[in-house]
C-alpha cells in the first residue's frame, strides 16, 4: 500500500495516516462497547459497599480456562479499566474521537501491550 520493504517498521506510517492497528481496532470497539453499555458491566463500588478509591472500575471477571480469558467478558473490564478517568466522564462521541487519537498514537501491535503501557 505504501510500497515498504518487507523489514520497514509501519508505525510511522500509521500515525501519518491515523491509521489503527487491528489490535488497536479491536480495544477501540471493546471500549466504545462498553461506554455505550455501562449498564451490562457490575462495578466495584455494587459488589464492595464500602468507599474505595477504585469504585468506579469495572469488576473483571474470573475464569478457569485460557479461551474464557480471551473473551471480551473478560477483556474488556481489563481494557475498559486502563482507560484514562478523564475520558471516561467524556460525552460518548467525545470519548471516541479522544480515544481513537490515543490509540493512533501509541500504535498497540497486541492487546497485553496498551494493558501494560502507563497511559
């Protein structure tokens, strides 16, 4: 697409373009999910009644096997969680465009890699 060689890094093309990862894709529309369906996802402030500095994250899921660890129910409280507080007070299209540019910018090539970056 944009003529590179083969051991050409495409990062700087990405963000040239805003262009996002499919990692990147895949953690945008596991977070817009959620923001959109808050609803679906119990917090810790409905499971722990006693006030906390962390109420308002979403309870992750326990699961026994590797394939239920994949799975968005289990995702994405994880992905959800590592979003910054101050987007998640924004209005939802808002959130997206701030978001989807956070995104473009640190070009994520996996999922564990935006779960471990200090954002």
């Amino acid at each position: 697409m944009f003529n590179l060689k083969s051991t050409d890094s495409c990062v700087p093309f990405f963000k040239k373009h805003k262009l996002l990862t499919l990692p990147s894709l895949y953690i945008f529309e596991i977070a817009t999910f959620v923001r959109m369906n808050q609803h679906l996802f119990p917090r810790l402030a409905d499971t722990f009644p006693r006030n906390r500095r962390d109420n308002s994250q979403l309870c992750s899921h326990s699961s026994k096997t590797a394939l239920m660890t994949k799975s968005v129910f289990c995702l994405a409280p994880k992905i959800y969680n590592k979003i910054p507080q101050s987007y998640k007070t924004l209005s939802v299209n808002l959130f997206k465009k701030k978001f989807r540019d956070l995104l473009t910018d640190k070009c994520y090539y996996s999922i564990s890699d935006f779960l471990s970056d200090n954002i």
